[in-house]
C-alpha cells in the first residue's frame, strides 16, 4: 500500500484515503480509474459541478470518466418506462407526457453519451437486495395511509422495511423519499423515528430535504410548514 508522509504531523495518504475529503474513506467508492472517494464525497463533487457537465462526470483526480450512480441508471429507466407507456396509450399530447419527456431527457443528460451501459457505481445494504416495496404500499405513501404504511413495516423486523425501496421503473425511490415528493410530513417524521435513511440520494445528487423544498406542494403553502421548527 502506497504512502506519503510529508515532514512532522503531515497527513498518511493510502489507497483508503478519500481523494476529495483526504480523509479515511466512508463507504468508499472505487472507480475504474483507480482513484477511490467517499460515496458522499462523490456526490457532493457532482452536484456541486451540476452546471459544467464534463467536469461532473470526471474524476475529481484524474479526470477520467465517472460511471453513473445506480440511482442515475435507475431515474433512467423509470421515465423510459413511463414514457413508453404514454405511448403505448397513444397519450402523447397531455402536459404530463411533455414533462416526462423533459425528465428523461435531463436523466440522459445526468448519465452521459460516453456511459457504457453497464458500469455503475454503488450498491445496497453491503451487496445485499434491498426490500422491495409492494404496489399496495407504494399508493399508501402517495395517499398518506400511515395506518397500512406502519402494518407493513412492522411485521417483518428481520427486514429493513423502513428503507424499503419502489421498482427500478419506479427509479428505486426509498419510502422517505416518496414520503418527500408527496409531501407526507407526519409519515416523513415517523419513519425517521423507525430509521429510515435520511442520506439516500436520487439523480444528480437530490436528497430528501432538497427534493422537499423544490416540491410543487411549495406552491400551496405548504413550505412553510415544512420549514417549521422541530418539524425534524
């Protein structure tokens, strides 16, 4: 393992050393060109460079190509999939179709043209599948049902259902997340309180509490209530 010490008290740097942080890596990605960093390290580095398109997609080191995050694939594919299905229906003149187009475009512009098709960084839970939420519940969230949300949840303890994530062509979305874009306050705090993963990140680098405050339900009014104190 390669070192490099520079005079008294200088940092150790080692292959487990984060190339943006230069601290000891946190659930460490590795890329394919060598260089190793910190998942959220990595994804601060791309929303932080969202606007200059090369520089996000390129290691902060080297500035070979970065391989998108499973959630970019994932947001990839679900609005292929809901575009498809507009067509399929022969919906292709409403509002809603016009936006799912200009989602996919902008997940296709998140990927990148130079994506193999293949290589994606990050997984779940240490390798292991994630819970895949049931259709039942997914519109539980949608509807707020915390009733039927918290039965499910709870009768399984062997599983992480709390993190329980929807279908790929649902972009993989975990239930704080969905919880978020429907602007589910109560749901959002008890699921907090059960553990749910506050850092998860979809697309470009959106977390729980951006997505929430960019949420259409801003327009309502509801905002301020979000911001509230001891809301979290």
């Amino acid at each position: 393992m390669a070192e490099n010490l520079q005079g008294d008290g200088a940092a150790v740097v080692t292959e487990l050393t984060c190339g943006i942080c230069l601290g000891d890596s946190k659930d460490p990605l590795n890329l394919p060109c060598g260089h190793s960093f910190c998942d959220g390290c990595l994804d601060g580095w791309r929303s932080r460079y969202g606007a200059d398109e090369e520089m996000r997609r390129k290691c902060p080191t080297c500035r070979a190509s970065i391989p998108p995050s499973k959630e970019m694939v994932a947001a990839l594919k679900s609005w292929r999939a809901r575009k498809k299905k507009f067509e399929d229906e022969n919906e292709i003149f409403s509002e809603h179709y016009r936006r799912i187009c200009q989602l996919l475009a902008s997940a296709e512009e998140s990927v990148g043209k130079d994506w193999d098709g293949v290589t994606v960084l990050g997984g779940d839970n240490n390798g292991e599948p994630a819970v895949v939420m049931p259709g039942n519940v997914f519109m539980a969230i949608r509807k707020g049902d915390i009733k039927s949300i918290l039965r499910w949840v709870n009768a399984s303890r062997a599983e992480d259902r709390v993190n329980a994530v929807t279908s790929v062509e649902l972009a993989s979305m975990k239930m704080l997340m969905l919880a978020s874009i429907n602007a589910q306050l109560a749901l959002m705090s008890l699921l907090l309180q059960l553990g749910a993963d506050v850092d998860n990140r979809m697309n470009q680098g959106l977390t729980v509490l951006s997505i929430m405050f960019s949420n259409l339900s801003l327009a309502k009014g509801v905002g301020n209530k979000m911001a509230r104190p001891g809301c979290f």
